[in-house]
C-alpha cells in the first residue's frame, strides 16, 4: 500500500518517485500549491476512496501522516 501511495502522490503533484520520502513534509515540496493540493484529495479519493475536508487535510503534515491516513481508513 505505501507504494500505491507514494507513486499515487507523485502523480498528483507531477513528481518523480524516487523524489517522494515518507518523512517529507509534502507543503515543502517545491511545485506544491494550491492547485496541487486539490489533485492530491481527488488522488485519495479516487484511489483509496477517501473523502476528507480540507479543514482535516491541513492537519497532516508528512508523506508520512497521509500513509497513515490510508492505512487507518483501509482497515474500517
């Protein structure tokens, strides 16, 4: 699953793989913005079904924390 993650993500924000760690905080990447803030919540909605409200998304700060977000929400 984290690799479902992972290569997810960098797809949503146009990114390489390799370029994408666990203990990054994802805002801090350089092409992040706005835009690609969206692109990442429709990308945990589409692939993992995931529906979350930009008030709970702003609390995750890591790669890391978004794992986590998936794996918690997987095992319901």
């Amino acid at each position: 699953m984290k690799e479902k993650l992972i290569t997810a993500f960098a797809d949503a924000l146009e990114m390489e793989v390799n370029q994408i760690h666990m203990e990054d905080n994802f805002r801090d990447y350089e092409n992040y913005s706005s835009l690609t803030e969206l692109s990442v919540l429709a990308m945990l909605d589409s692939e993992f079904e995931i529906e979350i409200e930009m008030s709970e998304f702003n609390k995750y700060k890591t790669v890391s924390d978004l794992f986590m977000l998936v794996a918690n929400r997987s095992e319901l």
